[in-house]
C-alpha cells in the first residue's frame, strides 16, 4: 500500500511538480498569517496581506496544473470539454423528474429525447412480456422479462456507443443462443449473481452509467389476459396480439400483485407523469393494473400525460381513433388518471402508409374535440418522425413535455 502510493512521486508523473508548487503555496500562506499576527517588522499588515495572496494564487495554480494532469490521463482527448461536461451534467440534474409509463419500442423512443433535457427520468416498465427472447429467459431462468427494461437502459445509457451496440447484440441462427441479445443474456446473469432482478437492473444501469433509473411495475411474475367482445379469453402478450378480435378488457394475473415501492415514490416526486407511447393494451394499461399504480397517479398534483399512438395496432387497436384510444386507459382505471393528450397532426408520406396498411395499421384520427367535450385538454401538434419507420419523433416529443412542466394551462396547446 505504502509502495502503491509512492508511485505519485515517480519521474514523468507530471503531478510531484504540481504538489510541490501547491504545498509552496501553503508555506507562503502560513509565513503571511504569522507575518500579520507577531507585527514584529514595519509594514507588517501590508506584507503578510502581499505574501498571503501569492500564496493563494500559487496554491490555485497548483491544484488547475495537477486537475489537469489527471484529466489528461482520463480524458486524454476530450480534455477542452470537462468544463462544458460539467456544466450539462448539473444542468441535467437540476431538470424536472419526470415518470413515463409503458414498455416496448414507445417507451425506449421518448426516453432518448428526455434524457436530454434531464436526468431525473423514472421509466416505470411492464413485465407482462412472454414472447421471444425475454419469454425464453423467462421460462428457463424463473426470472421477470428483460427485453423491455434492456431497452430502457439502453435508451437512457451514458455510456460509449460500442456498449450501447453490445447491449442490443442479437445472436444469429448459428448457435443455440439464436434470438437472444447480449443484454437480455447479461441482466439475466446479473440477477443469478446478486441473487435479485432489482440489484440486477441497479449494477445493469451503473455499466451503462444511465441518466435516471428503470423500475418495474411490479416484481411479482405476472400473466396479461385479455378477454374479447366475443367472450373469449386469451393467457400471454403475445397471443393477444394475434388472436385479431377486438379487446374488451386486459387484466393482471394475479390480479392483487404488488406494485415495485420505487415506482411509488417516483409517482408521489414527480413534476410531470407521462402514459405511453406504445401499444395500449400490452404496454400501457398492463402497468396501471398493478395494485395501486392508477390509484397514485390519480392521486399526483403533477400533469398526467398520455401520449396517443400515431398508428393503430393490429389485432390491438384496429379502427380506433385518440379517443378511443384515451377511453381505453379510463375504462380499465379511472377519470382521474389524465389530464392531457398529446395528438399528432403530422401528416405521413402515402409511400409509407401503403406498408403499414399490408400490416393492418392506420394512422390514429385525432379527434380532438371529442377529447375536449369529455373534459380533457389536448395537444396537438407534428410529433411524428417518418424515416424508414412512423413513429414519435423523440426529440420532438420531448420538447412539448419538458414545456408541460412550465405550461400547463388553456385547452388546447398548437405546436410549432
């Protein structure tokens, strides 16, 4: 140990010079203070006054030489930008907290927006997912779903690229780890080493040094069922999806699983609570099933927002308009839960809607007065990104969020 810190004094360290010029500094501090307090020569107040401060400015030098020498180590090419580093990471503290609701592609979308404006994110997730690689690791490992909170982490990383790109890393047909990804495979992992989903996630986000926190909606191993207009029932996320018939209802099984104590706390802090996007009866409503969770948001002084779909789903949503889209969140919960919709008005190329017609999905109507007439401010506005794929635009989206937590009055709010 006494070897180890030795090593500091070693030639071409670059730091021995600058301890040295700082502890200089110190002496000269110290003769200015006795200087000033024995008064034993003329001018005394003026000297130790003089001596004083250049012993300062050298400390002060001292410690800027040796600051920089550890940054030239660690940051060695991005030396020039530590001040304009340190200056957005406490900008991004100080942003509003803001709690967003869902799971699937939706969810991961707006969290890369808002990541930029704060990092007081909580990404309150669904763990209903029984379908590919999540519901493999699920049934083999007894453990919850990683696939959807993979991707939250991911959304929110900090990290290199390159370990974004690990995370995400789907294994070919070559191997028996065919379809699964390398962070489905790591949290599942980590959960096996600490013995417990919840430090799984919290080591997960240190690796990927996240901006905010992943919680969740509930640590119980839960089913989605859904039942249909026609009676029939349906066990499992993904054979909902495919069964095409038009939903009823979801609900939880169990139905009395506890909601995640975190998720709870977020809630009762938050400036701002945002529902969606994503698919509404398999990513949304799956969370504000859990025991408690419509009752806290309900219950929250902060804007509730929910952001519509810009496409139906499907087999999940075919034909329904913002509305209905809105209605289905206060059936399975309660009017309380909303005070905001955020519509798009963005209009999608024809090119691009002839692909999503092939699989079913429509542009949502936004009917916006119908919202209104039942009570509920709306926002309207081009939220809609349309390269390659249509969906929300992150940053835009993001935008009228963060201006929600300034804004929140008047019925109906146009976006530029």
């Amino acid at each position: 140990m006494k070897m180890r810190r030795l090593k500091w004094l070693y030639p071409g360290m670059k730091i021995k010079r600058w301890i040295f010029t700082s502890g200089t500094g110190v002496l000269l501090v110290a003769i200015g203070a006795i200087v000033l307090i024995l008064k034993k020569i003329p001018g005394s107040r003026t000297i130790g006054i003089t001596v004083i401060i250049l012993g300062a400015l050298i400390i002060i030098y001292g410690m800027k030489r040796m600051l920089k020498s550890f940054v030239a180590v660690f940051l060695p090419q991005r030396e020039k930008e530590l001040v304009d580093i340190m200056y957005h990471y406490s900008q991004l503290e100080k942003g509003p907290k803001i709690v967003v609701i869902g799971g699937g592609t939706g969810l991961s979308t707006i969290l890369h927006g808002l990541k930029e404006h704060t990092s007081n994110i909580t990404a309150i997730v669904t763990v209903a997912d029984d379908g590919g690689s999540s519901g493999r690791l699920r049934e083999q490992f007894g453990i919850l779903p990683p696939g959807d909170i993979r991707n939250c982490l991911v959304a929110l990383a900090d990290a290199e690229p390159l370990m974004r790109e690990l995370f995400q890393f789907r294994f070919g047909n070559e191997s028996e780890l065919s379809g699964h990804s390398f962070g489905n495979l790591f949290i599942t992992a980590m959960c096996k080493v600490t013995g417990d989903f919840e430090k799984a996630i919290k080591e997960s986000s240190k690796v990927l040094a996240i901006r905010g926190r992943v919680i969740p909606s509930t640590f119980e191993k839960v089913k989605l069922v859904a039942e249909y207009r026609n009676g029939q029932t349906t066990v499992g996320e993904t054979k909902i999806v495919k069964q095409n018939e038009p939903i009823k209802r979801v609900y939880l099984d169990p139905s009395n699983c506890k909601a995640s104590k975190e998720s709870f706390e977020a809630i009762a802090d938050a400036d701002i609570i945002v529902l969606g996007p994503g698919s509404l009866y398999t990513s949304v409503i799956p969370n504000l099933l859990v025991e408690g969770i419509a009752e806290k948001i309900a219950q929250s002084k902060a804007p509730k927002v929910y952001v519509c779909n810009v496409m139906t789903q499907s087999g999940e949503s075919d034909n329904y308009t913002a509305f209905d889209h809105m209605n289905a969140l206060i059936s399975h919960t309660r009017p309380d839960i909303l005070d905001y919709c955020i519509v798009n008005a963005g209009k999608v190329p024809k090119e691009l809607l002839k692909k999503y017609e092939e699989e079913g999905a429509y542009p949502v109507t936004a009917d916006s007065d119908k919202i209104i007439e039942n009570g509920y401010n709306v926002i309207e506005g081009d939220v809609v990104n349309i390269q390659n794929y249509v969906r929300h635009d992150a940053k835009k989206l993001s935008k009228v969020i963060i201006g929600l937590t300034l804004k929140t009055k008047g019925k109906k709010i146009s976006i530029d």
